[in-house]
C-alpha cells in the first residue's frame, strides 16, 4: 500500500519507516505534495481535507487522521467517494486534562504579570495577587474521557465540580462526586468554566455573546477542546467589559496565527496570488473570503496578546507519552486496513 504523511517530525518518519515495512511509506510538507496515486494519507488537524483534494487522488483507500478530533475532514465527502476514515480514538486525556490545569493556574496565579514583574519600575504584590483554587466552583462541558479526567484533577484541588453533559454518567457522577446540571446553570454559578467538547453544528459558538452575558462576573473562561467552541468576537467584547476575567487559550477559531503572524500571512497570499496567475475575477470573487480570514487573523492575534489570556498553540496533547500512543496507534490503524480488518474507523 503506498501511504503518506503530512505533518511530521524527523522521529516520527523514523518510526513509521521502521514499522511500516513491506509498505512504500512517504513523507509531504503539505497537501500539495501528495501524489495522486497515494491509496492511505496520515494526516494531523492541520491539514483540511476537502472534495476537491479527493477528487485529485481517485486512488485513496484511506485517511488515519492523527487526532481524535476529525473536524478538519470531510466525512461525506470521504463517504460519497467510498473513502475510509480512521482516528485515534483515545492517546492523551490525562495530558489535555493536566494541560487544562496549567492554563486554569497560569491564569488563577497571574503568571504573565508575575513574569513581566521586574520590567515595572514599582513592584508591589497587589499588582500580580491571584486566588485560591479550593472553594472555587469550576463547571465542566463535556464529561467525555478528557472531562472525567479534569474533574479528578478539580476535586483533588477541592474545587466544587458542575458537569453539563447531554449523555449523563450517574454513576461517575457518585463515584467521582460532582454534580450534573443544565448548561445555563453552569454559567450562572461557574468561577471557571472548561470545555471538553468536540466541535459540531450544533457545539459550534456554544460560548456566544448570550452565554456569556449569563456567567458570573470575571468568570475565567478555559478551551483545550475546539476554537469554534468560542466566539472569538463575543470572547473580546468580554474580556473588555471585565465580564469575562481572563481565558487560557490552547485553540483558536483560526489557527493559522499559530503557525504565522497575519502580516507574513498577507505577504505570503500575495505571492501565491502573483505566482498563481489568478484573473482579476477570480480574484474578486474570492477577496471576501480572504479578508474574512485576515480579519480572524487579526482578531485572534489581538486576543493573545493581552495580559490576561494565556494561550498555547495546540500543545494540550504534546506529551512524549501521548505522541507515542498517537503514533503507535496511527501504525495499528494503516496496519489492520492494509490486512483487511479495519479499526478505529468513523467514517
């Protein structure tokens, strides 16, 4: 079978190399650089899988996304062409539910204050004074296996502990002592609100404008799940106004600030534009998307910056333990189709 990854590191070549033998295994820097005759594609959440990149590989049998998530592949699109889709179903939820709590006391202890302490001409312990976490209420969204793990973590800091779930698990509800209740009541009675969702038409922007009108003021607002959990514009306003008290960020709405600040972003789409050769209407019909994407760009790098949000670029996962259950799990996946017997798979 002849499979191909995007969106590795040297190690990891080295290891699907040695265990992907009596396969042709290759490597891309991007989807661009996909052959058309690959039959299995590893991906990453990067990487956006759309009807126009499966129709230009007609021979493609199968993709192993790297993820649990699975938002940036088309899953109708992959089911009308009779191509298959794999995941890793579980690899870190302890380590985003540890990374969840290093957000949650960055902020609680005003870790970028304190940091940037000694560039003030005046120290005073006023200006960088946190709270205590015990006592605190926090809610969790999402009591998947990430959300359980998170709620451990709370209740060993002895937080009070709300859950909003629509697919309720009473029983670790008693054995892990917290409480499940309606989504509006987490936001009226939640110090910290955490999300532990996937992203969905229906999760999509769950934290509006509406919900956050209803928290309590100077809520903390935390996102290891998806960035359209958020609103980003509603998020802002908040944060403005002091309703919102602070957030710690592992995702975004629009990635690609992750990787690139927006004013290379634009150098770069002007190249591809002059290089591309593009007319002068094909490239008025696509300016309003392009200014859509900018205009995130902008918003989001405006969001990070400020002294109360801390962000992390999509590392929540980025343990040595959960890579290696990603990749070791990636190998079982692209292993069992090649034999017939196929795992993991939700589409």
């Amino acid at each position: 079978m002849i499979i191909c990854f995007v969106e590795t590191e040297k190690a990891e070549r080295a290891f699907f190399e040695e265990y992907l033998q009596g396969h042709e295994v290759r490597f891309a820097g991007s989807l661009k650089e996909v052959g058309a005759d690959v039959e299995a594609l590893s991906t990453f959440i990067y990487s956006r899988i759309t009807p126009q990149f499966l129709d230009a590989h007609p021979k493609l049998r199968l993709i192993a996304t790297r993820s649990t998530g699975f938002d940036h592949i088309d899953l109708p699109a992959c089911q009308a062409r009779g191509v298959r889709v794999a995941s890793v179903p579980s690899y870190g939820d302890n380590t985003v539910a540890e990374h969840t709590f290093a957000l949650i006391l960055a902020l609680s202890r005003r870790m970028r204050d304190s940091m940037n302490a000694n560039k003030s001409e005046r120290f005073t312990f006023e200006s960088v004074r946190g709270f205590d976490l015990g006592g605190k209420t926090i809610g969790i969204v999402g009591s998947g296996r990430i959300g359980l793990h998170a709620i451990r973590i709370a209740k060993a800091f002895n937080m009070n502990v709300l859950v909003y779930d629509l697919h309720r698990q009473p029983f670790m509800g008693e054995l892990l002592g917290f409480e499940y209740v309606p989504f509006e009541e987490v936001l009226t009675r939640s110090d910290i609100i955490s999300l532990h969702l996937p992203l969905t038409p229906e999760t999509f922007h769950l934290i509006d404008r509406e919900a956050l009108s209803k928290c309590k003021r100077g809520v903390i607002i935390i996102n290891t799940a998806r960035g359209g959990l958020i609103d980003t514009e509603a998020l802002i306003e908040a944060l403005d106004s002091g309703q919102v008290g602070g957030a710690g960020l592992d995702v975004l709405e629009e990635e690609n600030v992750m990787k690139k600040e927006a004013l290379h972003l634009i150098g770069d789409q002007i190249v591809d534009r002059l290089q591309s050769g593009i007319g002068p209407e094909e490239l008025r019909a696509s300016e309003s998307d392009r200014i859509d994407e900018l205009q995130r760009l902008i918003r989001n790098t405006e969001l990070i910056n400020r002294s109360n949000v801390v962000f992390t670029p999509h590392v929540a996962f980025n343990s040595v333990e959960a890579v290696r259950r990603i990749n070791e799990t990636t190998v079982k996946n692209l292993q069992n189709f090649a034999a017939g017997s196929p795992i993991n798979l939700i589409a």
